[in-house]
C-alpha cells in the first residue's frame, strides 16, 4: 500500500468488491478501510448511509483492540448472518454475509481475491516508476541524481538562507503523500571487521532531507533497487567517511552486493521506506 | 457460601458500576467457566450482568484494558448488527496479535473469554453454549 497511487488502488479495490459481490451474491455488504480506518472503497451493493456510523464502531472496537496487539481479524455472528473484518496487506477488509452464504466459498473468495489486487496493484505501482525512469543506460560516471526531488534541496542545506527554507517545506509535501522519493546512487564497497551485512550507508544530507519529508519520522530502512529489477530492503545509516560525503556513493557489504547481483559503480535506485 | 476466589477483582466499568458478586450469576456457568479456566492457552475470563461482575484474569495489570474491551465488543456487535441487518448477536471473537478473545451473552450474562492464539475457540464456545 505504501508505495502506490490511492486513486488507482480506491479503483482497483473498488472493482473487486463489486465483483466478489457479484459472483457471491450472499455478501451483502463488502468495503475496505486503510490502516487509519479510512474507507477506501466499497462495493456496489454495500448501503452508503450505513457506513459513516459502521467506521465509527469500528474505529473504537479496533482502538481498544489495542489491549490484544490490535485487531487482525474480528467476527461477529449474528443469527441471520455474520459480520468479519480481516486485516490483510495493511487494509482492513469488511464483509457481511447473509446466513445462506458458504462461509469456505465466501473465505475463498475475499482471502485470495484482495490480496492478489493489493499486490498487483503494488507491483504496477513500482512498475510505472520504472517506466518513468530514463531508459538510456546511465553513465556509471555520473553523479547521484535526485529524481523526485529538486537537487537544489541538497544544497539549501548548506546555505542557510531564511526564504528558500521556508518555502521548501511546502515543495516536498507535494511529493510526500504521492510517492516516496527515489534516489540514484553509485554503488560502492565498504569493508571492515564491524561492518554490519545489513546495513547501506548513504549521504547523511539526504537522510535528513527523507525526514524532513516525512515530518521528522525516523529513516531506518530504505529499498535499494538495482536497474535489473532486484530490489532489497535494507537498514540505512548515514556514511561515516567524510570523504564520501556528497558523492553521491551508496555504501554496501559485499553481502547485499552478491544479493542484488551488482558490482561496484554501478547505480542502483533508493527510497526511503516507510511503513 | 461461594469461596470467593483469590484473583478476582473489583472493577468499575464505564458507566457502570460493578462489584463482584458471585451469588448471581448461574451455577453451571460458573462451573464452566471454572472448567474452560483449565484449558490449553485460556488466560481468563470476565462474566458481567445488570448488576455484577466477575473477573478471573492471569493479567491483573490489563484486568481494565480487557474490560473495556469486551464491553466495546458487546456493544458495537450490537450497533453493527442494527446498521447490517445480521439479526441477535451470537458471539464475537476477535482475533489480536497478543491474544484472542471470544464474547458471547447466555441470558443476562455476558461472558468474554480471554485466549491466547492458538487455544481451541469452538471448544470454550461449545462449553459456555451447554450451559
């Protein structure tokens, strides 16, 4: 869910509630609520005046859930029919059954159909990215490239001037709740006895710019993905070596360079990630 | 007399007084719940009426989390049942990472029982529908 375009996920979700309602006439009521209890879609046959009060129930069963770990499934059996909630790939799904309905058939068909839309969706998503990526082979030669991100960030960094900083913040809202932004690095080695295997080291610089996008929420991981289509999610640090620093360099153990099959110099994709 | 057992507590559920009280509540449902106590991954219960309530938890720490959790559950089965159309609430289990809890009403009580994931829901519910 993270990575992909609402619209197109609301649609996508949408579509698939009306066509479990259509092959399994027995679910009367089917909709999908993101992790904040938000409705994203629901399907054809669900009553609209229902649901404003149905996420108000919902959202406080699930708050004080909480005691429990937090709800990932939830039943309510009732004598005319049943009413499930199911936490799956970070959306809740809600359905209602008549009494008549086959629960394994009706199971079969909310368990496996919105997984499989969730998770295509997700990889379209990162699939139209790399259709908006260039497609000529880079140079390896060349520097660090921010693609969503105006560079000029990096060094407003440096230069504290009082405008351009104000006005920033406003730019990279833009980007934050659309898209992770995606970075290019040139791949490097990094050696040594305490070098953690799991761990990448980038520009200090843009790990503070990642969380002054995200509102100061702690980067620790981040995707890195390779122009084969590899990709990995690994622990992000800031490089060590000042040396290093504004390279544009990304630093990995030979262990996650064998995993992502690439050499050193070569350029790989990285995002933050952010769950 | 019913021996008051050691763990039970006092708890005061939202807007609405309870004490413990034991001498209400159905024999043979005290009886089962005595019994599903002892199960495989059962970590305790809460058995409310009108007027009583009485709590056998491993967890005294979260005796209050629980409670207000199962009186949630009570009442937004019955809110949601309204709003769907699914007729009387037979039971509701909600499934958590922690632990699973399973809430049903036999005549004026409402039992909720506190598991953990991998304990037998049908087995506690069968008992407590014998009653």
């Amino acid at each position: 869910m993270k990575s992909m375009d609402n619209e197109f996920c609301a649609s996508a979700l949408k579509n698939t509630l009306d066509e479990m309602q259509r092959i399994c006439p027995e679910i009367k009521a089917t909709f999908v609520l993101d992790q904040n209890r938000k409705l994203i879609a629901r399907g054809v046959n669900t009553p609209e005046n229902t649901l404003p009060r149905a996420l108000e129930v919902f959202d406080e069963v699930l708050e004080k859930a909480e005691a429990i770990g937090g709800v990932e499934a939830l039943t309510v059996q009732g004598t005319d029919g049943r009413l499930s909630i199911s936490y799956v790939d970070e959306v809740y799904l809600v359905t209602v059954t008549s009494k008549k309905a086959d629960l394994n058939y009706v199971n079969t068909v909310t368990r496996v159909l919105v997984p499989t839309v969730l998770k295509l969706v997700e990889k379209i998503g990162s699939a139209s990215i790399k259709r908006d990526m260039p497609t000529t082979e880079p140079e390896l030669e060349a520097p660090a490239e921010v693609i969503e991100e105006p560079k000029a960030s990096l060094v407003e960094e440096t230069e504290p001037e009082k405008d351009e900083k104000e006005a920033e913040p406003e730019q990279k809202l833009d980007t934050t709740f659309t898209e992770p932004p995606v970075n290019q690095f040139i791949a490097e080695e990094i050696k040594g006895l305490l070098v953690s295997s799991d761990t990448v080291r980038i520009d200090n610089s843009v790990i503070e710019q990642w969380k002054e996008l995200y509102e100061g929420r702690e980067i620790e991981e981040a995707d890195v993905e390779t122009f084969a289509g590899k990709s990995l999610r690994c622990k992000v640090k800031p490089i060590k070596d000042g040396k290093f620093e504004g390279q544009g360099k990304i630093q990995l153990p030979n262990k996650l360079l064998l995993v992502l099959d690439i050499k050193k110099g070569e350029l790989v994709r990285v995002k933050p990630a952010i769950e | 007399m019913v021996k008051k057992r050691k763990e039970a507590v006092e708890v005061t559920a939202p807007q609405e007084a309870v004490a413990i009280e034991s001498s209400t509540c159905d024999d043979k449902l005290r009886e089962n719940l005595e019994e599903i106590k002892n199960y495989d991954g059962v970590v305790g219960y809460i058995l409310r009426n009108t007027t009583s309530a009485s709590i056998d938890l491993k967890e005294p720490a979260k005796i209050v989390d629980y409670a207000t959790l199962s009186s949630t559950a009570f009442a937004a089965a019955e809110e949601l049942s309204r709003l769907f159309e699914f007729g009387d609430v037979k039971d509701i289990v909600v499934d958590g990472k922690n632990l699973k809890m399973l809430s049903l009403a036999v005549d004026e009580n409402k039992i909720s029982v506190f598991m953990e994931n991998n304990a037998d829901v049908e087995k506690v519910l069968k008992k407590l529908e014998n009653v």
